[in-house]
C-alpha cells in the first residue's frame, strides 16, 4: 500500500522546527516562511502557530535545486 502521508499526526516524518529544515536546505528559516507563505512547499500549521514542515516536501525542494550552495 501507499506510504502515510506526513502531517503533525505522523511527526516522526516531520522536522521538528523551521529552522531545521531550513538548515538542511540552506537557507534562513525567514525565507523558508515566505516559501510557505507562497505554497512553494507544504507545511501544516500547528495549534501553536509553528510549523510541520515533512522531510518530504523538503527532498523535494532539495531535488529540484532549491537548497543554497
């Protein structure tokens, strides 16, 4: 069957703050906001007003050359 589809109730799939997955893209956690902002990537926001950013979405960006560097 399909793989689950990563969200806030799967977090193992998820990194666990913006900034992190801003870093494994190379890029500041202002600018992967603004990624989000402009549904360059999907992200789901969280009841505190965080993000779960999964790993997925972030290999994605990084194999379509989006990462700095």
């Amino acid at each position: 069957m399909g793989q689950e589809a990563p969200t806030m109730q799967n977090p193992s799939l998820c990194y666990p703050s913006l900034s992190q997955a801003a870093a494994a893209l190379g890029i500041t956690a202002k600018t992967l906001r603004r990624w989000i902002e402009a549904d360059r990537l999907k992200a789901e926001k969280k009841l505190n007003g965080s993000y779960a950013i999964p790993v997925s979405e972030v290999e994605r960006l990084k194999a379509e050359g989006h990462q700095q560097g």
